[in-house]
DNA sequence: TGAATCGATGTTTTT
DNA sequence: CATCGATTCA
C-alpha cells in the first residue's frame, strides 16, 4: 500500500522519482497539481523527507493555496512546514531578509506598473524627451523588457536615438528605484538572483531546500531560470511541471526555451508525460488537438480521454457585441431554469475590455457575476490613493507615493512647489520628506510653509508610532486627518462608489488582519505587500454562486464546466497587436488552446460582426482564423450563415449594415451604387451606404464611415 | 501658480 | 469610452 495508489501509471512514474532531475510534461486536466501533491505527500510520508526541505513555487497564490491545501488534506499540518510560494512572494521574503546587502532598507515598497510609469515619466520630463513616440508606458515595457533579459542600462545597445534615450532614461530609473527604496516587479526577480550570488545566502538556501519543484515552468522567464538553477544546483533534485502548449506569457520575458531544453540542461533527467485527461469531454479535446497541432513549437503529445463525447461546440455569430452577451444571456438563464448555477458558468475573452458588454447584461438581468483581473481593486485612484499614504508611512523614501497624494485631497501644492522642494533636498542632501519638515528653510510662501509642514507632522506622528499600531488604525488615522471621505464627496458623479471602494479597503485590511496566516495582527509591509502582489483570480471562490469573467490569460490553470469563448474575432483574438510573427502567431494560437481546454462539458464560441471599439463601431468584423481552425467535426452551428441568393445580396447587407429601403436609390451619375461592396486601395473592404448625388460616396469600412468625393472614388476603389 | 476645461490619444495579455 | 495632457482661466 502506497499512498500513490490513487495515481494513473504515469502520474505514478512522476511521483516516486523523487531524486535528481524530473521533467513533468503534463496536458491540460491531465492531472498535474494531482500528482504534484501526490508527490510531496509520498516524500514526506513515504521517504521521511522533512517538509522543511522542500520548496514548490507557484505561479500564482492561488495555486499555491490550492497545493498547500491539498498536500495538508494528505498529510495534516505537516503540510505547513513545505515552502509553497510563487517567485515574487519568495524572493521578496528573501529580499526582506537580505535587503542591505544589495543597498536597500528591508522596508521596501514594490511598485507596480502604475508607479513604474510615474516614476519613468517623471524621469523623462527631467531630461527634456521631446519624441512624442516615446510615451511612459512604452518606455517602461522597453525597460522592463531590458531588465527582464537581465541587461543593465550599460549592456543597452545604443543603434539610434530612441535606444539612447531609453537607456539613459533606464538608468536614472534604476538610480531612482534605489533611492526611492522601492523595487519593482522585476527586480523582485532580478534582486533575489543577485542574493543568490552572495555565498551566504546561496550557502544558506541550498542547504535548507534540497528539493525544488517548480510548476508552470513554461513561463518562467530567464531570471526565474537562473534563480532555480541556482537553488537546485548543489543537490539537483530539481522536478519542472508544465506544458509547453500552454506557455502563453512571451509578452512578460517567458522563455519557452526553458521548458524544451530541460532534457538538454540535465541529461539525466527523467522525462514523464501526462497525456490522459480528466477534465474534458472527447470533443472538446479534439478540437483543442485540431488547434494546437499546428504550431510548430509543440512537441506534439497525445493528450486522450475515457470521457464520453459529450456536446458539441456551440457557434454563434453574432451581428454585434451586445448581441454576443444576448446570447450569452440567454444560455445562462436557459441552463439555470434547468438547474444550473451561475457558478457552472464562465465568460472567457482576449482583453479585459469586453468584460464590460458583458457586465451591463448581467447587471440589467441580475445576474450574479464576478469579473477576475481588468481594473484590480488596489489599482482604482481612490484605493491606490490610501495605499500610497499607507506606503509613505511604510518608507518615506518613497516618492513616487509621496508625490502622488501630497495634493491629494488638494492643497494648492502644485508641480512648481514639488520643484523648489526638491531642488531643497538635493541641496541639502537630505530625502524630500525631510524637506518637508524643514520647510521653513525655504523660501516657500508662508502659507505653502504651513501646508506642507502640517502633512510632513500627520505623517511623522504615524510613522513614529507605527509599530503600536495596527494596520486598521493607521488606515483610520489616515482617512481622518486627510478628510479623504469629504475630499471624496466633492470627487465626481461616481463618488458614491469611490466611497464604497475606500471602506472596502479597511474591510480587506481586516479580513487579512484576521485570516489564518496572520492571526489577528498584519504589520503595513505585510499588507502593502500582500496587496501588491495579489493576482486577478487569487480571490476566486469556487463555491460562491457567480458566473465568472476573466481574460484567456487569467483562465489558466482553472477549469470550469461551461465555458464561453467569446469576441472570437481577427483582430480581436489573435489580437491586431501581435505582429504577425509567427512567433507571435504561435503565441496566440497557444492561447486559444487554454481557452479550449478550460471547458469540462459544454463550450460555446461566439463572435460578432459588429462591435464598439474606444468608443467607435468596427464593422465586418472576420470570424478569427483559429475558430477556422477547429476540426468541423466538434463544432455546430447554432445559426448558420445564411444562404443568400445573389438577387437578395443587398438585404443581407441591410442586415447588418442598416441600410433602409430608401437607400437603395440609384443615383445615375455614379459608377457605384448603394449596397455595392468595394475595396478601397488604402481602407480595404468597404460597402457603398450613401451616394450624395453627383458629389461624394459614403462607404462603410471595418473601422467607419468615409466620405469619399467621386472624383477621387474611380482612383482609389476597385468593385469587388 | 493652481484649477478647470477641452481636445487628443490609445489597450492585448500580468506577477 | 475614458484617461491624460496641454491650454487657458482665475
């Protein structure tokens, strides 16, 4: 009798290899945290490994959550003593520890995307970048791309000016970081590697975890890489579980390389692969084969399942977005009087955006829903605003926070009077919140002097007692002395939510205060990084009774028993934004594999000919090219394209296009008529709506209306 | 010098 | 659509 007994041979294989190197190349429900679960529990039961020795590293704390949980329920509390963490949270307990030998104070604050903008536009304006290309956020992806592929701001290859100015603006984002005591997500990463070179520390690590497991290896990046190969160096007993099908994190400096190399990296690893399925029926597993099977990254497996055919995949074409929620309305009411919940329902999309089509529907049906990811609750101003006092307090030095609530709620301290402050600091070589307390030795009017004196005093006072209190008191203290709430009133029309927003912070501080882990006292760092790095579906609850919305991204690793697959759209989904590569391609095509692949019984695929995009309509949207790309055999058609005979060719267009009857006037001045279809030389496909007699056409294109003058309608328009 | 108002502008995806 | 920045107003 062996506690893996509950496994499948492979599985099984996976589980008793417990030293050296294990590559686990697990499909999609094959059964991964199963055996990974199974695995810990036969170390620790089975081979008295001492749970202290091992480290399992997660991609998200959720995953993390779910292995400790299940490892607890095969082995009792033993399970506590495992190291389950993801990256970011295991270095940055690393990093606590360590912090000074790398510069740092070990209350460092972690900047989010949000900061690393402001700090970087910031920079940007200090050194007069005048390319208006050059935005903030393009900036700080171009670096933190550098960052992520480990290369310093003095490795940046400088072949033109743009090069040039992002390295030099990376450089003085690199000094800031430090000075402002703050890491962002990267050198969570970059940081812990570095640690990892220090004898000490290495000495101390490897010594400790003798054995390291790694999930979701397809999207580690190279850092991550490193930082693994560093900790299972000494004793290499190192297991890797993923799926290279499923990496779909390239965006964020994933190496998919790390996951196909493995068997190169350690030549005497042992590769297993898990390719019976659990989760899906035969169908939908056929149509995720008939996907992924044209990439040629993959590595090709056989990913079966004793699971009954089950239904088909469902397709609607929409004629728009709200249509598409219609649609998929009406399904979830349909399943719910036959008995459904709302939690057998989730709504899966490519970008955050569409959520909201979705949103109005269920709200105006009170439909019970929770959207995972887009705007994350920490990010919203009115949150984020109490979180940056919270961080000031937590670490003065940090003024990317300070800056951002020292008018807030307004003081009249303006861009001018941050300059002379600043300018004030660096004269004295002191941080800018001391200059606030010495601000009677500047030359600031005397009602600015008092102002920015009165703050510098709230915040000190709660800083110089911030170890006698709890986080909720501070939270408290600082919605009172700011008068934040009535600054909220006075805000905009949606204040009443912001407030809503604001109180449900404190709630979040006590939840966490009271939680399991923290046992009734969280310290500011703890909870400032607990909200940091808190994941879109960290906070799923399987039992709740919502319908479930999140992006393709988010889904990962989740699974659920009604799915839909929506905005399946070129353009949309793959994104216009992919370049097309085949690179790129390939990415996409991955992503629309976990899509497929989340669905356990029933999935449904709509896509729209018209849709809302900023603001304005996109017409003639294309069916997107992987939903072409599924074997016909899985999928139905709930309403068919319709047949039409040519001499009805233009109410087929009125149908979507809204065309009324009147519009079918013929003006004989002009070679097109109403209702033609045409290909303009620079818009592309486009349909005839309105002919101005003898002046100009009006043609709908994919991206809007155009008038086009007649003249010039011969040069540029072909008939289609 | 700060606040308000009005245009321009852009979004894949996230720890 | 919604946010951000520049321009203008007070």
């Amino acid at each position: 009798m062996s506690i893996l007994d509950g496994l499948n041979t492979e599985q099984r294989k996976a589980a008793e290899k417990i030293d050296g190197p294990l590559l686990i190349l697990a499909g999609a429900g094959s059964g991964k945290t199963r055996t990974v679960t199974y695995r810990i529990a036969h170390m620790v039961l089975e081979k008295g490994i001492s749970p202290y020795k091992i480290l399992a590293v997660t991609f998200t704390n959720k995953a993390a959550k779910e292995m400790r949980e299940r490892v607890e329920n095969l082995i009792g509390l033993e399970a506590k003593k495992v190291m389950v963490s993801t990256f970011h949270s295991f270095g940055v307990r690393l990093l606590r520890t360590y912090a000074t030998k790398l510069g740092y104070d070990s209350n460092f604050n972690i900047y989010d995307g949000d900061d690393q903008k402001r700090l970087v536009g910031r920079i940007m304006k200090e050194l007069v970048v005048t390319n208006k290309q050059l935005t903030p956020a393009i900036v700080t992806s171009r670096i933190s791309k550098y960052k992520e592929d480990g290369e310093e701001p003095a490795d940046v290859d400088v072949y033109n000016t743009d090069t040039r100015v992002v390295a030099a603006v990376y450089e003085k984002y690199a000094e800031e970081l430090i000075k402002n005591n703050a890491m962002d997500f990267a050198d969570l990463l970059i940081n812990t590697n570095k640690l990892l070179d220090d004898k000490e520390v290495l000495e101390k690590i490897q010594t400790r975890y003798e054995y390291i497991m790694v999930d979701e290896y397809q999207d580690t990046n190279n850092i991550q890489y490193q930082i693994v190969t560093k900790i299972a160096n000494r004793h290499k007993n190192i297991c890797v579980v993923g799926d290279e099908d499923q990496s779909i994190y390239g965006f964020r400096g994933a190496n998919i390389k790390n996951i196909l190399d493995f068997e190169k990296e350690y030549k005497d690893a042992m590769v297993v692969k898990l390719e019976q399925n659990y989760r899906s029926t035969k169908n939908i597993l056929g149509a995720a084969n008939s996907v992924i099977k044209l990439n040629t990254t993959s590595r090709g497996k056989n990913l079966w399942t004793e699971k009954e055919k089950g239904n088909l995949i469902e397709i609607f074409a929409a004629t728009d977005g709200r249509a598409e929620a219609d649609y998929v309305l009406q399904e979830i009411i349909k399943g719910k009087n036959a008995g459904k919940s709302y939690k057998d329902y989730t709504v899966l999309y490519r970008t955050n955006a569409q959520s909201r089509v979705f949103e109005e529907a269920f709200l105006r049906h009170r439909i019970s829903y929770k959207i995972f990811g887009g705007m994350q609750f920490y990010q919203r101003v009115e949150v984020k605003d109490i979180l940056s006092y919270m961080r000031v307090i937590n670490n003065p030095k940090d003024t990317v926070s300070l800056f951002r609530i020292i008018n807030v709620p307004k003081r009249k301290i303006g861009a001018a009077t941050i300059d002379k402050l600043r300018t004030f600091a660096e004269l004295e070589n002191i941080t800018f919140f001391e200059a606030m307390g010495r601000v009677e030795e500047t030359k600031l009017g005397p009602a600015l002097r008092v102002t920015i004196f009165q703050l510098y005093e709230t915040l000190k006072n709660i800083i110089d007692e911030v170890e006698f209190l709890t986080t909720s008191e501070i939270y408290d203290m600082i919605l009172e002395k700011t008068n934040y709430i009535s600054y909220l009133e006075t805000y905009d029309e949606k204040f009443e939510a912001r407030i809503e927003n604001v109180r449900e912070l404190r709630t979040s501080i006590q939840e966490m205060e009271n939680s399991e882990q923290y046992e009734g006292f969280i310290s500011l760092g703890e909870f400032l990084e607990q909200t940091a790095l808190v994941a879109a579906t960290d906070d799923l609850e399987e039992d709740t009774d919502y319908v479930k919305l999140m992006t393709i991204h988010n889904s990962k690793g989740l699974e659920f028993s009604n799915v839909f697959l929506v905005g399946m759209e070129d353009e949309l989904f793959p994104s216009s934004k992919a370049d097309f590569s085949d690179d790129d391609l390939e990415e996409e095509r991955r992503l629309c594999y976990v899509a497929i692949t989340r669905a356990e019984e029933k999935l449904h695929i709509s896509h729209a000919s018209e849709r809302m995009v900023y603001g304005r309509i996109s017409y003639m949207r294309e069916p997107s090219r992987f939903l072409k790309e599924i074997d016909e055999n899985y999928i139905e058609y709930v309403n068919k394209p319709k047949i039409i005979s040519p001499k009805k060719q233009e109410s087929k267009l009125s149908g979507f296009n809204l065309i009324t009857k009147k519009d079918f006037k013929v003006d004989e001045k002009s070679p097109f008529k109403i209702g033609e279809k045409v290909i303009h030389k620079k818009f592309g496909n486009g349909v005839i709506k309105d002919v101005e007699a003898g002046k100009r056409l009006v043609i709908r294109f994919r991206d809007g209306d155009k008038k086009l003058p007649l003249i010039l309608a011969e040069k540029f328009l072909t008939k289609q």
